[in-house]
C-alpha cells in the first residue's frame, strides 16, 4: 500500500464502552494544537476519513482558525475507532453526543 | 543529534505526549484505551530508533524505507510534542514559529531539544514532501 493514499485508511477494532446505547450521533471534533503541521493534518484527515486534498484543507484551517472542526458524525462505536486512530496520530481531538 | 533524540524518546517512552480526553467515567476503559495508545507509541518509536542508529544517519544521511513513513511521522510528532509540553513550555507559540533561538533565552538542554524539534520537523515535512 503506497504510504499517502487518498482513502481511508482501516480502523481499529471498535473500543466500545459496556454502557452504551442511544439513538442520538455522536461527533468526532478535532481540536487545534501548536505542535503539529498544517501539511500533517492535511495528511492525517485524507487517510483516516478519505477526504480529498480540498476537505481536508478546509476542515485543517477550520481547526487552525476557529480552534476545532467537526470531521465526522455518525455512531458512537464508530466515532470512538476514529477517535482512537486520531489519537494515534497524536491529534487532539475528542468526541460528543449531538445535542 | 542522535543522542539528543535517543534521550528524548528515552524520556517519552511510557508517557503519552498529551492529555487524552475520552469524556468517559469508567476508570477502567480510560485505563485500557491509554495503555493501548502508549503500546502503540512505543512501536513507533522502536522504528525511529531503528532508524536514527543505522550508520547511514552518523554520515548526514537518513534512510527511510516508505513503509515506516507513518511509524515516523507519528513518533516526530509524539516527541515534538512532549518537547513542546515538557521542555520549551515557557517558549510562546510565535517564538517557536519564527524559530529564532538567538532571541530566546534558553539553557543548553532547551537548546538541544529545539534544535530536535526543529530536526523532527523537517523529517516530516520531507516525509510528507515525498510522499
């Protein structure tokens, strides 16, 4: 596999917490950081969501501008793998039920 | 700069670089998900370390196989990291940008870990460049 794809790349395994079960999704937010590269975040949204370049761009300024961007939304168990990838990459990011 | 950054990963080893917000109560879950992160560093780091001892990098060189391109961008930016937090915490996040070390008043061991900061990105950058 070339190392810089631009698709997802695959997940863990899910991480699912035993207490766990509601309709409402969840969202995977990243939040800005002064350490990493712009070009590493970039980087980092195109292989673990798949983004394009141009997604990837924008959702990188949204964290570097407006100090968090929501990159993803969906189930809870999902939404904790890409947090733990994220966080493999040592990106600071979190996640939270939608209201 | 080997050594400088052998003793940075030495000191990096067992921690992870940043505060892991899980929003999650159940002490236990916290536990597994930072135990498994911190395994998974460490394999990172096992690869960059591979690396920085090869001859190769004793001459100026450094040689990395393009299927340890992420084991290396992740453990530059788990080290710049814990550099930023543990070391250079009293340096401004412009003064770090600007990247003037002339300008900043800083102990030898700082300046060390500076220049590893400066080096690590670099890598990235020509990781990512080539990439």
């Amino acid at each position: 596999m070339p190392p810089f794809q631009n698709s997802a790349i695959d997940l863990p395994e899910t991480k699912s917490s035993p207490k766990t079960s509601t309709a409402k999704p969840y969202s995977v937010i990243v939040l800005n950081d002064p350490v990493n590269l712009m070009s590493y975040v970039i980087l980092i949204f195109q292989k673990v969501f798949g983004f394009s370049k141009t997604k990837a761009t924008k959702h990188m300024f949204e964290v570097h501008e407006l100090g968090k961007s929501t990159v993803w939304t969906g189930h809870k168990e999902l939404a904790e793998s890409y947090l733990y990838t994220l966080q493999q990459w040592h990106l600071n990011a979190i996640i939270e039920q939608n209201e | 700069m080997k050594e400088i950054v052998e003793t940075l990963i030495s000191s990096a080893y067992n921690k992870l670089p940043q505060k892991v917000d899980l929003r999650n109560e159940d002490v236990e879950y916290v536990d597994s998900w930072k135990s498994d992160l911190i395994t998974d560093m460490q394999d990172d780091y096992k690869i960059l370390l591979k690396i920085i001892r090869q001859d190769s990098f004793d001459e100026g060189e450094i040689i990395i196989d393009n299927n340890k391109f992420d084991e290396v961008l992740r453990s530059c930016t788990a080290i710049r990291l814990d550099i930023r937090n543990r070391l250079l915490s009293k340096v401004s996040d412009e003064e770090l940008e600007t990247g003037d070390l002339n300008s900043l008043p800083m102990e030898k061991k700082e300046q060390g870990a500076f220049l590893a900061y400066i080096f690590l990105a670099n890598i990235q950058e020509l990781i990512i460049e080539n990439s």
